[in-house]
C-alpha cells in the first residue's frame, strides 16, 4: 500500500512538473502573429542613410526598435535594418523603402513578443498607408483558407531618424512571419530549388492557391521561379506545399503602381486570369465548396475593418461578388478555369517569374 501511495505522489509531482513547464513554455510563446490589433512601434536609425543606401546590395544601419508591453513597460531592443526589395526599393516607385530586421542572438525581451526572432520583413509604405492596410487584409483571407500561408501583423511605425535631419514620420506597416517559422509551425522545411513543375507540388493546396490569386486577381507569381511563392515540404524527399506572398500588385489591392505583364494581354491588374495548369473540370469542386464555405468571413474581413475607408470596403466587396458569380456559374467556371487547356492560355501559364521577388 505504501508502494502504491508512493508511486501516486510522483506520480502527482511528475504532472504538476510538466504543467508548470508547459505553462511557462505558454507564456514565453510569442504572440506577435497571434492578435489583431494594430502593434505601435517606435524605430529609431539614421534614416537619411538608410534611404540613400538603395542599391543593388545594400548594408545594415544599427538602429533601435522600441515597444510597450502589456504592462506599458517600454521594450528597447538593439536591431540592425537594411532596404530589400526589388520594386519598391526603387526611390523612382516607392518614396519609403521595404526594410529587413535583423536581431540580436542574446537580448531581453521580457514581453516575448519578438523572442526568437532572427529577420522579419517590414512592408512600408510606397506611396501612402492605405494600400498597406489593403496589402494586409489579403493576408488575413489566405489565413483563413489554409494554416500553410504567412501570418501577418499591421504595425503603427514611428520613423525616428537619429541624424536629426528628417522629421519623424508614423505611417502603417506589415511585419511578415520569417518563412523559416512558418514552415516549422506547418511541419516542414523550406525548399529552395527552382524549376519545380507546378504538377509536381500538393494538389489541393496547389487549388488553394491558385483560385485565390485569382480570386485577388494577382498575376504576379511564379512557382517555377519562386516568384512571390516559398514551397514548403516535410522533408525534401515529400512533395512540396505552395505559400504564395506579396499581394501588392492584385487588382483587389489596386495600387497605382501595378500593371499586368504585356505578356498577358491584360488590360489592367483588376482583370482575373487564371494561372493555373490545366485540369479536369471536377477538380475544383471541392476548393470550390471551400471558397463558398468561407464567403461570409472573406468579407466580413473587409466590412469588419474599420481602417478600410467605406469607399473601398464597396468596392472590394463587389469585386469579391465577381469572383463568386463566376465560380457558382458552371458555364463561367469552365471557360476561366479551363483557358490553361487551350493553346493559348498554356503560353499564359509559361509566363511566369517575370520580376524578381521582393
């Protein structure tokens, strides 16, 4: 009987170890990915060089990014920042460059928000805030479509320049999930090789995809490329998943800056055109059946915003009502899905990787 006992007691204690662990593991998670509300952020660098340094390799500015906790203790931690891009890092398209965080290996963040972090990309503003906010709600939907995309988090940013040269600027952003973080919370790896065939990737996420870049009426990616697309994988031997990224030059973001390809033939960005390959027509029934399940949140996703102006929630919205006429109409669903089929529409598909990735 006291053998029993004994083995109850550690095995009580054994339990209590592990919850307490785990409890303490909870609340060093970071919750950066994990909330809604827009994060205020202050950073501070020597912004006057870090615009001037636009070239085709650029170097890291020492800068300070601070922060409150949900106490409203300000977190200062050391950071590094330099311009990445391609498009927007060009001063003649973008006024405010796209920034790569780098963080220390050793700091203190006693919040956890930015614990474990190592790079973070930082969307800003090209031209103004409105098409940030515009850029992020895209990835809200994908996030609703498949765990395997990006998290994203619209951040509140004030530029504070160190030189003393600039006035101090506030303007929204985007801190993207590093791709590495987000393969490991799918369980995968990311795969860097080029030229992977699109047949060659998992299918029904490939159907994911593809129906939402048309949905958005994004043109603007290349899985053969790894334009705009990271592939992720268990391990390099399985097949690999498709994430797409960088939404800015879909017609449901309209910014001033996007155009079609002329490749394409397309009129503006605003005009769907399915990049997929070609398949039978009953392969879409079930992503199909997914878009339809998730139409209420899609839009409440717009309507619940209230940092989108009423003017472009209407105007999202309708562009949404399109997207939904034409994959509940068969006759429609067959001629947009099924143009990869014809000659045509397999050069279109061909066509891809036509910019580098930002």
């Amino acid at each position: 009987m006291k053998q029993v006992n004994r083995f109850l007691i550690s095995f009580l204690l054994l339990i209590t170890f592990y919850s307490n662990t785990s409890a303490q593991e909870n609340k060093l998670t970071s919750t950066l990915f994990t909330k809604d509300n827009v994060l205020p952020l202050k950073l501070y660098a020597n912004f006057r060089a870090v615009q001037k340094d636009r070239g085709k390799t650029t170097s890291y500015h020492a800068a300070l990014l601070r922060y409150k906790n949900d106490d409203s203790a300000e977190i200062s931690i050391p950071v590094k920042i330099k311009v990445r891009g391609n498009f927007r890092k060009d001063k003649s398209n973008c006024s405010f460059p796209p920034l790569l965080l780098n963080f220390p290996k050793h700091y203190d963040d006693s919040a956890g928000l930015f614990m474990n972090k190592k790079n973070l990309k930082l969307v800003t503003q090209c031209i103004n805030d409105d098409y940030v906010i515009r850029e992020w709600v895209v990835y809200k939907l994908y996030n609703l479509i498949t765990e395997k995309s990006f998290r994203a988090r619209l951040v509140r940013v004030d530029y504070v320049d160190s030189s003393s040269k600039l006035k101090t600027e506030t303007h929204y952003g985007i801190l993207l999930e590093d791709e590495n973080a987000m393969a490991q919370r799918n369980g995968a790896i990311i795969i860097k090789r080029k030229m992977v065939e699109p047949q060659a990737t998992n299918h029904e996420e490939y159907l994911k995809m593809t129906v939402f870049e048309y949905m958005i009426g994004n043109t603007d990616w290349s899985i053969a490329y790894l334009h705009n697309i990271r592939l992720i994988s268990p391990d390099s031997t399985k097949v690999p998943y498709t994430v797409p990224y960088d939404f800015d030059y879909s017609g449901i973001v309209d910014a001033p800056y996007a155009v079609p390809p002329p490749e394409l033939d397309l009129n503006s960005v605003k005009e769907r055109l399915y990049r997929g390959y070609c398949l039978p027509y009953t392969d879409f029934d079930d992503v199909i059946n997914l878009y339809n399940k998730k139409k209420d949140d899609i839009y409440k996703t717009y309507t619940n915003c209230s940092l989108l102006t009423p003017r472009y929630i209407k105007q999202a919205t309708g562009y949404l009502d399109d997207f939904y006429k034409t994959i509940n109409n068969k006759k429609q669903r067959l001629y947009e899905f099924g143009k990869p089929c014809s000659p045509e529409g397999k050069a279109h598909v061909l066509i891809q990787g036509l910019k580098s990735s930002d």
